[in-house]
C-alpha cells in the first residue's frame, strides 16, 4: 500500500469527512472533481452536464467523468430531460 492509497474501503460524507454526520454518503477513494460534482447537485439539482460544468467551473470532460465514477457508485442518477431529449438531468439519489 502506498501513502496515496486509502487505508480502508470506508465511505465518508461529503459534508462530514470523520463520518459523524447521518446522510448519503460517498466513497472516499473519488476523485475530488466527483465530490466537487455532487457537492454542486447537492445544493442545485437537477442539473445538466453542460449546467453542472459552469457551476462547479470544470471543464466537460472532467463533469462526464465525475458524473460516471458517481452513477458507478449509485450515489447519482440521471433523467431524460424534457426541454431537450438530448440532454440528461442528474440528481443525488434518496
């Protein structure tokens, strides 16, 4: 194991990194764009891709894969959004 690796497969809360706080939590191992993704759909879900990246100021591609590592996690979901079909809304999942 190296000093980068965490020691334990915990998961921490985004708002509460010791874990005292009740609440959906996320996996300590991501990256800091994902946490910084869902911190953002925290507070303003539901979102688009295109909207999450001006929010958080990341560029596309890093939100796309933010948003991938989060929905491999379950931690997010996404809609279909019906003022434009291409697009997808995303949202924590309860």
């Amino acid at each position: 194991m190296s000093a980068t690796e965490p020691d334990s497969d915990e998961t921490v809360d985004a708002d509460d990194p010791h874990g005292e706080c009740d609440g959906a939590t996320i996996d300590a191992d991501l990256p800091p764009s994902a946490k910084l993704v869902y911190k953002v759909l925290e507070y303003e879900a539901p979102l688009t891709q295109e909207e999450l990246a001006a929010e958080s100021r990341l560029c596309p591609r890093t939100v796309r894969y933010a948003l991938g590592r989060l929905e491999e996690q379950g931690v997010v979901t996404s809609r279909a959004c019906l003022a434009d079909a291409r697009q997808s809304k995303y949202r924590i999942d309860d």
